[in-house]
C-alpha cells in the first residue's frame, strides 16, 4: 500500500495544466470497439483506472500503438470474443468500474457483452440497471450468473425503440448511445445525461459516420446506421481536476493559473467556487487565482439563510466536486451545507477531518454542515487512508494546507485518477514525497 507523506503549511505559486478527463476516457476508449478501422485518441490521462482499461481492450485483441504522451491510436479488427468468457477477463474487469461501457460497443458489433460486477470506488451502491434495461429496451437478452456476479447481454439485431430512462446516469447513456448507433431503426433516449464528457462521445460517434442529434440536451435521437469508421479525438481537460486545482490555491493561499481549462465546458463550477469566496479570474482560457490574503467568505442566500451546495446531473454541479468543496469549506468564513445526493457513502471521510481539526456535522449519511475557520485555527497535521479517489485528494488538499508534516496511506486510490500528481505538485513548491 502506497503512502504520500505532506509537509503542510506552504505557499504554492506557478501554473499547473490539467491531464485530459478520466471520466470521459473511459467512455471514448470503449467506442473503438465498434469500428475496425483505426482510431486515434489525443490528451490521455496516465492514470491507473485509464491504464487498466487500454490493458483489457489489448487483451481482447485491439492493437494499440503510443504514438507520443497520451497519444494512441486503437484498431479493433480482429477481436477475441472468447476472452470475454475467460477467468482472467473475469477478474480484470471486476477491477475497475468503467469496464461496465465494453458492453454496449460489443453488443452492436458482435451481437453479445459481457462483463463481471465492477469494483472501483467504495463510495455506496452504484447499480447497473439502467444500463441493462436500456439493451433490454432495445432488443437484447439479459442473464446474470450470481455465483459468479456475471452479466450478459444478447442480441442477433438491436431495434431502435424509445426510452425514458429511470435516472440520467452518464455511463447508462453512454452505453446505451454506443449500442443504439448500431441497431436497426430509430431510438429516442428521454432522460438522457447531457456532460460535456457525454457530447464528447456523441459528437466522436457521429464523425465516425452515426446520426447522433440533440447533443448537449437530455433527448438524444439516435438514426442508426449499418457501420462506424474510424476518426481523430481529443480529450477535454479533467473539470475534477481543475476543480481540485482552485480549492487547493484557497486552501494555502496560494497564487495559482490553471491553464487550458476549456471554459466553455466548465458550466456551473467557477460560479460555484464564487459563492465560497474563491476569487477566479478568466484569462483567454486559463484560470487565474490571486492569493487569498484574508481568507475567503461563504455567501449566505439572499434571505440571509445558510448556502447549500449540493450535486446534481449536469448543467447541475458534479458530485465528484463535492469532498473538495467540503474540504475547502473548513477554512471558510461562514457556514455552508453540503448535500450529496447521488452517493450515499461519500460523506464518511469527515472523520479524517474532524481528526484534523475541521469544524463538521455530518447530519446523515447525505449531508454535513460546516462551519468555517477562517484560517483563524489551522488544521492539523495527521495521518490518514484515503478510501476513493475524490477523498483521496481533498485529504491531500487539506495535508498540504495543515501544519506539521501528515502521511495519507492507500494512495492507489489517488492514483487511480490523477497523474504524475506528486511531481506535478511539486512543481509548484508542494513539499510531498511517495514513500
């Protein structure tokens, strides 16, 4: 189990640039699957759950080349649907939760996917229904072995139907979207997530030749046609890790430019950040944060009442953003609420923070009310797990703004989601270093 020890306390200055988006990686890797000819994809993350997933689909028979640093192209011509069935791929899939969006690429092309219950965070129940009643709707045969937690899909042709889907799960729509490209006829998705991360996927799989419309909305309307071919992408820069970035300038008062943030694609959350006090400045499409000499004050709602800030499907805020705002809270002038709906164990890393020092009430397992230091008492030095990627670094987050020097073990969980961090931190006058 790996360890970061943090010596906390220190002004950070310079730039730092975002690694390309993990979440929308995950997505736009399984799209190869659905044409033989070449794809390539600019701006990858280094990151262990991406590497994991360009392992499986080697595996599975896609030759893939490094062109340069987060360059690849992918050719899925000759794949091995009998490793599908296999222990090895039984296992390898169940190590990471992006590998559930293999299935719907492999259904429209090889008419069948398969995949064991994916792990990954441990941040509550993440279900998979919307996913399989989606390929259900669209003509598939669904069958689950429990002994083994395997599921499969089944379909001789897909029939493009209508869907209203029981919630706007961003990797069910991508899902389904990569089946409904294929199948025969038209499919309307009501309900469908609309991330950037998601246009993306829509707007690659239409210059791959499908007819993808009403992208950046929550109806997608799908013509599908008899092929796909390949295409040139890149990623967008990871909005999380932009996010990350902003707390962790406030947090040691630091003077920080993010650059190429694609401002555009960021919605909701410089605002957001705004309502904390965080000062952010536009520049061309860099984000620039001066030092935050005297701190940072909470806006109350207009009534004068306690501000919520709480997740929602997009244009709402992201919940991956919620531990960082929850941890940059605790050094706030003010008083904030935060509401996580989604995921019903995200919130319990607050002990870790209260051993620090931090000022929370975690309400239930949804919501914490925090009262802000104002950087009047600091947090304190500790040691600590960090048990998901987003907790992961908010507790980092916090270490580098503590006194004294604190250790974070199970940092493969960091890993899992940010790249190069510590080196890159570094960079920027961090004093961390992997044990």
């Amino acid at each position: 189990m790996g360890t970061f020890r943090i010596e906390g306390g220190h002004q950070l200055s310079g730039e730092i640039t975002p690694q390309g988006a993990k979440n929308e990686a995950l997505q736009i890797l399984c799209a190869v699957l659905l044409t033989p000819e070449k794809v390539t994809i600019n701006n990858i993350p280094d990151i262990v759950d991406v590497n994991k997933l360009i392992s499986l689909l080697e595996d599975l028979g896609v030759k893939i080349q490094k062109k340069g640093k987060g360059s690849y192209t992918f050719k899925a011509d000759d794949i091995n649907l009998e490793y599908l069935q296999s222990d090895q791929f039984k296992e390898d899939g169940r190590g990471l939760r992006g590998s559930i969006m293999l299935v719907g690429p492999l259904l429209a092309r090889f008419g069948k996917g398969y995949i064991p219950k994916p792990g990954g965070d441990k941040i509550g129940r993440r279900r998979l229904d919307t996913h399989f009643e989606g390929f259900i709707k669209l003509g598939a045969k669904f069958r689950y072995n429990k002994e083994e937690y395997f599921y499969g899909v089944e379909a001789d042709e897909l029939q493009g139907t209508y869907m209203l889907l029981d919630e706007a799960s961003v990797t069910g729509t991508a899902n389904i979207v990569m089946a409904a490209v294929l199948a025969k006829g038209q499919t309307t998705i009501y309900n469908a997530a609309c991330e950037p991360y998601l246009q993306q996927l829509c707007k690659m799989l239409n210059r791959m030749g499908a007819k993808i419309s009403g992208i950046g909305s929550n109806l997608l309307v799908i013509d599908g046609v008899s092929k796909l071919g390949g295409t040139e992408h890149r990623m967008l820069p990871d909005m999380i890790e932009i996010g990350s970035w902003i707390g962790l300038a406030a947090m040691t008062k630091s003077e920080l430019t993010i650059k190429d943030v694609s401002w555009d694609d960021l919605g909701q959350i410089p605002s957001v950040f705004r309502k904390l006090g965080i000062q952010l400045e536009r520049k061309g499409d860099d984000i620039y944060i001066p030092k935050h000499k005297d701190g940072y004050e909470i806006q109350n709602y207009i009534d004068g009442s306690i501000l919520t800030i709480a997740d929602a499907p997009w244009p709402g805020l992201t919940p991956d953003l919620l531990s960082i705002i929850l941890v940059i809270s605790t050094q706030a002038r003010g008083e904030v609420v935060i509401h996580q709906k989604m995921f019903e164990s995200r919130l319990f890393f607050v002990d870790k923070l209260l051993d620090m020092g931090a000022k929370i009430i975690l309400c239930d397992p949804h919501r914490a009310a925090v009262m802000g230091h104002d950087f009047k008492s600091t947090l304190k030095a500790t040691t600590m797990t960090s048990p998901d990627i987003r907790a992961g670094v908010s507790l980092l987050i916090a270490a580098l703004s503590a006194k004294g020097t604190s250790t974070i073990h199970n940092i493969e969980q960091i890993d899992r989601g940010y790249e190069n961090i510590e080196e890159r931190l570094r960079a920027i006058g961090a004093k961390i270093v992997r044990v």
